[in-house]
C-alpha cells in the first residue's frame, strides 16, 4: 500500500511538472513572438514613434506687421522686450527667489500669485514668465544680482508698441491677450503670450498684421526636456499697414484739444482720405499690451469723459444749427422757398399753445437764406421746416451723408438717427407732430450725428459729390492686403444753384459783417474757409428759466452744459479740406468750437500734404519704416 502510494504521488508531481513546464514554454513563446513582432515586423512603424518623440516641433510667432502714417511714420511697430523668467526646478525656495527679485525690479502681488499658479500648473523645468518690458537698468540691475537669484533667467522678444502713444490710440486700437472666444483653429493663438488685435486697425486688419508663424525643430529627453535645437525656421512677417492720417496733424489737433471731451475729423474731399481722426481725451494703448492693473481699468472706465470711447465715430450728438444747411438745401429743391424769401424773426414763433425760441431773444428780423445760414436764424429754419415736413428733411440728410454709417472701416462705428414720421410709428408706436418737425429744422430733437458724419456732410456740400471716408490705403483681401482702388465719386444730384446759396450762407458766417464766426475768421493770406457754427442743448431749458436769464456757462454742471459744433471746408474757392469739431458740454460753437476749427485749419494748409505728390508718400511710406518726411 506505501509503495502506490508513492507511485501515485510521482506520476502527479510528473504531471504538474509537465503541465509547468508546458506554460512555462508557452509564456516564452508569446514572449519571444510578441518581441520579434514589435522589433521587426513593427520596427519601422516604432523607431518612426520614438524618433517623433525624441523631435519636437515647436511654434513661433512671426514679427507683427508695422502701422504707418500717409508719410510713413511708425504709429505701431515692435521693439524688443526684455522678459524676466523663473525655472522653479533651479531654486531651492520659489517664493524666496521672488522676494530677492523684487528687492531687484518692482514686482507686484498680483505678478507673484501669477507666477505661483503657472509653476503650480506647468513642469518644474518649464520657465514662466515674471515680468515683461523691462528696461536696461532693470537688465543691468537683474544681472548683477545673478548669483542671488537662483532660477531667474532673462529672455529677449518682441513686443507691440506705439511710439506716439496718444495721438492716435482709437484709430490704431490695440492689441492684447487671446480669449476663449478668439480660438478659430489658428495655432499661433495657442502660444502662449501671443497677442492680437482687440480693437481699432489692429482689428480690423489683424490677419493681414499677424502674419505666419515660423517653426523651430527641438531634441527632448523622455520627460520633454529641450537638449538641443536641431532646425529653426522664422515666420513671415505681418504686412505694413499704410493709414491716410497725417501724424503731424493727429498730434496738433490732440494738443488744441487739450484735456476737453472732443472729437475732430479732416477729410480730403477729393479722394474721401482722412488726415486726421482725433478723440479726447485718449489713453495708452501700450498699456494694453503689457496688460492693465485692476485701478488703471477702473480709471478708464470710470472717467465721464470716456477715454476709451472712439467719439469722432461712436459719439452721437444733435447737430444743432451745421444741420441747416441740409434744411435750406431740402427746401430749395422742392421749391418751398426761393434764396430771396424773407422770413420775419421777432426772436419767436408759436405753434399753437407752445413758443418755439429762436437763440437771438431780440429777433433777427427779416431773414432770407443767405443770412439765415450765417446768422443762425431759428425762426427761419422753424418756418422752412414746416414748409418741406421731416421726410424730406430726412430725404436730403441721407444723400449728404447723415443716418447711417460711412463705413469708414472702423469697428464700433454707429449710424446716428435721422428721423422720419414712418420712424417714429415704428419705434415707438406714436404719430409725428409738427413740433418735432421745428426741433429736426434746427438740428435738434431725436436728429442725431457723428462727427466723422458732419465732415463727409461739408465734402459732400463742397463738392456736390457722393464723397466717402477713407482710412488706409490698402483693403484686405482674404487674409492679405491688397491696394485700395481709386474711387471716382457720383454726383449728388443737387441743383448746383441751390448748393450755392447754402455754400453762400456758410461764407457768411466767417467772412460776413453779421456771422456767427467771424471772430474765427481763417488768418491765412489769400485763403478764406466756409463754415457753420452748433450749439446744441442736452438738457430743456424751462419758460421759468428763460424769463430768469440762463445763468453763465461755469454755474451749470460740465455734464448739463451745451455741445460746441463747427463744421468747414477750405480754400472757399477752391475747396480741398473738409472739417468737423464738436466739444462735449464745452458751450457755444462760436466761442468754443470755431477758434479750435480755425487753429487746425490753419495748421492742416500749413502742411498741405497736397503739395506733396501722391507717389511720394507711398514710396516713403513702403520703403523707409522709421523716416518721417
């Protein structure tokens, strides 16, 4: 019985040596089969993995395009920025390094959270950005400190950056971070620090600028750390983009609007080219790029005078009395009224139960058209808008240029108002009284403009031409830029009889005995400008207050005092230049707004870029990025 026994146990330890053994084999087949499939039959498709691995294909951002001037001055370009960074795997304490870094350069709470929260996110030996923009003394002063600052590294790049800083920040914009929202699939977006144009022709054009990325070939070890650069490819320029303003003038017409709510626009009335597009008060688009404090961004916002607000396209004003033109010209054509007409103003007029005033509380006596215009007559315009009705008050604004946008090629650009009776029954359910038919004949009521609008109204009253803005003298075309088309300009179709009562009436106002600014009157030998002056009120005026006397100009709150309008054109007989100024809340266009028109008047026919041919400024403005001429 012992011997089966021990027979049995045998013949069992044999088979579960031999089942062993058979797994043992079969485990090592799988294994030397499944290795000669991945090293030879899969050899070419895993060394091609590895090598991927081992290679890194690495983005970087191209040189933005520059912004110049008619002439050629750079009004953005790029300037190298000196960059602060931080290896956290290189120093022994984070925030120690950042505390000797700041006794070094001003470094912020805000910026040593940042940084903090990207060490946090990224690898150890990922650098991250401290500060940018930094000059030489902070180079110098970082350098010398090196031994004491473990992990800190300087870098060099390229920065956006707007020399003339104020003079021409809303038409330039700016440019700033990308946002979820601006995502579309281009990889430059994902760069880190990469930036795009938030507003102004840095929007607009922003494709054409940005340009195409280059590509630098890298050796990373197996946790992505950069050995080496292996190939560096750079991008592709953005293209420059060619403005129609003239610095020169940007810069005069900022100073002369000093510190004022303003806006002013010069035109060229021969090609549509806008010289000038000032705004005041403006800020710092610099600021942007380098990214505002949470107290800089309340201050822009919180200014009443709006700094960040495009005025000379985005603000809408009640044109006041640079509307009657538009009156006289609606009335001439349908024969409501000759140019010799007299209307009697005894500084009033009633239309039922309601005193409609006129600004001069003597009365004007007998106007005709002529000195209607020049002297500002209310009376006359209440008569002749009652005559003609709003549509077509409304019919003649829209063909110079008023009620809808001039699609100059800004962003933020609004349409203004022109009322009409089928306007107010849509928009507010209501019939059209002929009270507001008196407030629209003066350019009051719900009539409403832009300042960019009333230049291309004094073009299109100068030439009798279908005259439309222009800001650059390129068009973008797809992703690229491509030169803007001469634009012949149709007739408006106005009896050109009739345009010249009211380009009659306009002359009076500065040249006449009796206009109302003739204190304004151009100083320039040989030359003479046609204007209109606009006062236009933004708050009623009661009979009580009348009777009282309105009270000077310094007792009533800045934001209750009336807006300061003048628009013209020059040389009267020979126009060339159209113009327009408005001052927010800055009292009568007489004694505020025409001396500023006449003072950059003055300056744009001191400057005359006509006398300058064509061709030459685009030859300075393509060729020689940092002349000015």
């Amino acid at each position: 019985m012992i011997i089966n026994r021990d027979n049995d146990r045998i013949r069992l330890f044999n088979r579960r040596a031999v089942v062993l053994g058979g797994g043992q084999a079969l485990l090592i087949s799988a294994l030397v089969g499944r290795m000669y499939y991945l090293q030879v039959v899969e050899a070419d498709r895993y060394r091609m993995l590895a090598e991927e691995n081992r290679i890194n294909l690495r983005l970087l951002p191209p040189p933005r395009g520059r912004v110049v001037d008619r002439f050629g001055v750079p009004l953005a370009l790029n300037r190298q920025n000196f960059r602060v960074l931080v290896v956290s795997e290189q120093t022994r304490d984070l925030a120690a390094t950042l505390d000797a870094l700041a006794d070094v350069i001003e470094l912020s709470e805000y910026d040593r959270d940042r940084v903090q929260r990207e060490v946090r996110r990224r690898r150890s030996f990922v650098p991250v950005t401290v500060r940018e923009n930094l000059n030489w003394e902070d180079m110098a002063r970082i350098q010398v400190n090196a031994p004491d600052l473990p992990g800190v590294i300087v870098d060099e790049g390229l920065a956006r950056h707007y020399p003339q800083v104020q003079t021409a920040a809303h038409v330039l914009g700016y440019v700033s971070s990308v946002d979820e929202d601006d995502l579309t699939g281009d990889p430059l977006l994902q760069l880190p620090g990469f930036r795009i144009g938030k507003a102004g022709m840095e929007q607009k054009f922003d494709l054409a600028l940005r340009g195409a990325g280059g590509n630098s070939q890298v050796e990373v070890n197996a946790l992505g750390r950069v050995i080496r650069e292996l190939e560096r490819k750079e991008g592709e320029a953005g293209e420059d983009l060619v403005l129609t303003l003239d610095e020169r003038l940007q810069r005069f017409a900022a100073e002369r609007l000093g510190a004022e709510s303003a806006a002013s626009v010069v035109m060229d009335i021969h090609t549509g080219e806008v010289l000038l597009m000032a705004s005041t008060p403006s800020f710092d688009p610099n600021a942007f790029n380098r990214g505002l404090t949470q107290r800089e961004w309340n201050a822009l916002s919180g200014d009443p005078r709006a700094p960040m607000t495009n005025k000379a396209i985005s603000g809408q004003y009640s044109p006041g009395s640079t509307f009657k033109m538009i009156v006289a010209l609606a009335a001439l054509e349908q024969g409501a009224i000759t140019p010799e007409q007299t209307v009697y103003c005894r500084g009033h007029t009633n239309l039922g139960s309601r005193r409609f005033h006129c600004w001069e509380k003597r009365g004007h006596g007998n106007m005709d058209m002529v000195q209607a215009i020049a002297q500002s007559c209310d009376v006359y315009f209440y008569e002749v808008a009652r005559r003609i009705g709003v549509d077509r008050i409304a019919e003649m604004a829209r063909r110079l240029g008023l009620g809808e946008a001039t699609n100059v090629g800004l962003p933020g650009e609004r349409p203004g108002l022109i009322p009409t009776e089928a306007w107010k029954r849509a928009t507010r359910g209501e019939p059209w009284h002929q009270g507001e038919t008196f407030n629209v004949g003066i350019g009051q009521g719900a009539v409403l403009t832009t300042p960019m609008q009333l230049a291309v109204m004094s073009a299109r009253l100068a030439t009798g031409l279908a005259v439309e803005p222009v800001l650059t003298r390129q068009i973008m075309a797809g992703k690229t830029m491509m030169k803007r088309p001469t634009t012949e300009f149709a007739s408006l179709n106005i009896n050109p009889a009739h345009l010249a009562v009211a380009r009659r009436g306009m002359f009076e106002v500065l040249n006449g005995p009796r206009g109302t600014a003739r204190a304004s009157k151009l100083k320039v030998d040989g030359v003479q400008m046609s204007g209109k002056t606009g006062t236009t009120q933004v708050k009623r005026i009661t009979m009580a207050q009348r009777d009282a006397g309105l009270p000077d100009k310094d007792e009533i709150p800045w934001n209750e005092r009336t807006h300061a309008l003048f628009v013209a054109y020059a040389p009267e007989d020979s126009p060339r230049y159209a113009l327009s100024v408005i001052v927010e809340h800055g009292g009568g266009g007489s004694a505020v707004a025409a001396p500023i028109a006449r003072d950059i008047m003055t300056e744009v026919l001191r400057l005359d870029p006509s006398r300058r041919p064509r061709r030459d400024e685009e030859q300075i403005a393509t060729t020689d990025p940092g002349a000015p001429a």
